[in-house]
C-alpha cells in the first residue's frame, strides 16, 4: 500500500501499537481511531489487514510481543548451552536438537516472519483494558476496520458491538449497522454458518439489544431473504424489537417494511410462515406499535380474502 495517502497521513504503525497499548486513555483513544483507519487502509477486498499482519515480514511490521521474543531467546540460550555440553554425551540428541532449531527458523526470524501473532493480540489486550471508557465514536470506528467482510470473525469486534449496544448512542448503532451493511456487500443472504462466528451472534444476539432507530435502519435495508426464517437469514424477529420502543416516522417505515414482506410470504404459498410471523409480533407491548400492526393484520387478511375470491 505504499504512497497511499491514507497511510501517509497516520504515524508508523508500531507508533500507534505503543500508543494504544499506554494505560493513559488520552493517549490510546485517539490511537485506536488511528489504528482503525491504518487497519481499513491497509485491507483489500479478501483480506482484513488484522489477519495479514500475522506473516508479514518483520521489517515492515511491528514487534509485537517482547515476552515471547524473550522467550526465544532464553530458547537460543538452552540450545546454545546443549551444544557446548559435550558431543560425547549424544551426537544423535545433538542432531535431534538442530533439527529443532532449524525448524524453529524456518517458522520465524529466518524466514522473516512475525512470532506473536500479529496486530490481533495487543490490539485485544489495550480494547478489553479501555473498552469501558472509549468513546462510541471510536469503538465504532473499530468495529468498521474489524467487520469488513462477513466471513472476518475476530471475537474483539463482537465484544466492541456489545459494548455499542450497551451504550445506547444512536449515532455510533447507526455507524455499527452501516458496518454491517457494508460489510455484505458480497455477501449471499442465506449462506450463514449458523454457528457462533461474528457474523452470526451480530445477527442472533448484538442487533436484539440495538435502539429502534438503528433498527429501524437495518431492516429497511435488509431483503425478504435476510428476512427469512426457513430459507434466509433469519432477521425478521429483529421486528419486535425494532418496533417496541419506535418513534412514528420509524414505526410507519417498519410497518411498511412487514407489510411486504408478509405478502411476499403469503404470494409464495408460505402459509406457515405467514402465521409465525404474526405470532412473534403478537408479543409486542401494548401501545402504538402493536395497534398498528393488529390494523396491518386486518388489513391484509382482508386484502387476501378478496384475492382468493
């Protein structure tokens, strides 16, 4: 990524490692916004920069982990202490030994590669320390530069969604579910793994704690097969709690988006489907949402009727 200018306007990358890792919250915050950017500029279309760090050359990358290289060395130590203990003792043990070594080199420093894993372990370190006290901004910020893609499944981003969820701020739930969307961009409706990667606790757990206005927003967005509980993603539950606590402009965009979607089902013969939906949106609380959605109802079982007939 050399001569982007994105990169040259951010300090070096193991500037903002050493900063983000400092116990001064003046000093990380606006390093991790840094990172992020880094991050995002330093992506490409398959490949999060987060994963790319961890076999890239030395040279062009951040030392990362003292410990362990202090660990190699006491390692080198032992090795060069065996050899000096007497070849009389073993020479096949010896050679065991450089054996070892050699492979060791292979997997690291002679090889030009990094030995602690990348960026992903300080970066999770230095966010679990500050994750409390950074602002929604920037957990947003985060969050976009570790949620590019559906199959990016590193667990900090989904500790970061929670954390937005937690807060409440509409601005920063707006930008995790802009995210989101533009993290499927190439995505497949109805290809989850359904098990617990990112991508799908987001969907399953994070959204459900979401504000209506982020909601609101999601699922305007979404299509009738993020939409779908048998063929779909899904997402359709997302309704109730989208609809619990909406303002009206929010609450009539939503009753629009369900009125489609059950004619949809109910043009497509899903007449299973059709009735579940209708029983998950009975749970909603009483008030306008729920009246709302009874006269939607009535509606369009009248407006069947009359199509059948």
């Amino acid at each position: 990524m050399a001569g982007d200018p994105r990169l040259e306007a951010l300090p070096p990358i193991t500037e903002l490692v050493s900063r983000i890792g400092s116990l001064d919250l003046r000093t990380a915050e606006p390093a991790f916004g840094q990172l992020a950017a880094w991050i995002v500029a330093s992506s490409t279309p398959t490949s999060n920069a987060v994963t790319a760090l961890e076999t890239a050359p030395a040279g062009s990358t951040p030392d990362l982990a003292d410990e362990d290289e202090d660990e190699d060395d006491d390692g080198d130590d032992d090795d060069d202490d065996d050899g000096a203990g007497g070849d009389s003792e073993g020479d096949e043990d010896d050679d065991e030994d450089d054996d070892d070594d050699d492979d060791d080199d292979a997997e690291g420093d002679d090889e030009g590669t990094m030995q602690a894993g990348g960026l992903l372990p300080p970066l999770e370190t230095a966010v679990a320390r500050h994750l409390g006290a950074l602002s929604p901004a920037v957990l947003a910020q985060l969050f976009a530069a570790l949620f590019q893609r559906t199959p990016d499944n590193f667990p900090i981003a989904l500790e970061i969604a929670r954390e937005i969820a937690r807060r409440g701020d509409d601005m920063a739930q707006a930008a995790l579910v802009d995210a989101f969307i533009a993290a499927s961009t190439t995505y497949e409706p109805g290809q989850r793994a359904h098990e617990d990667t990112v991508h799908d606790l987001l969907i399953d757990d994070v959204f459900r704690g979401l504000r209506s206005p982020a909601l609101a927003k999601l699922l305007a967005w979404c299509s009738d097969d993020h939409l779908d509980e048998d063929d779909g993603d899904a997402m359709a539950p997302l309704f109730v709690p989208a609809l619990s606590f909406a303002n009206a402009p929010d609450r009539a965009m939503l009753v629009t988006r369900l009125e489609n979607f059950a004619t949809s089902l109910a043009a497509r013969g899903r007449a299973g489907e059709y009735d579940e939906l209708w029983e998950m949106l009975a749970t909603l609380p009483a008030g306008a949402s729920r009246d709302a959605i009874q006269a939607l109802r009535a509606r369009l079982a009248d407006k069947l009727t009359r199509l059948r007939g």
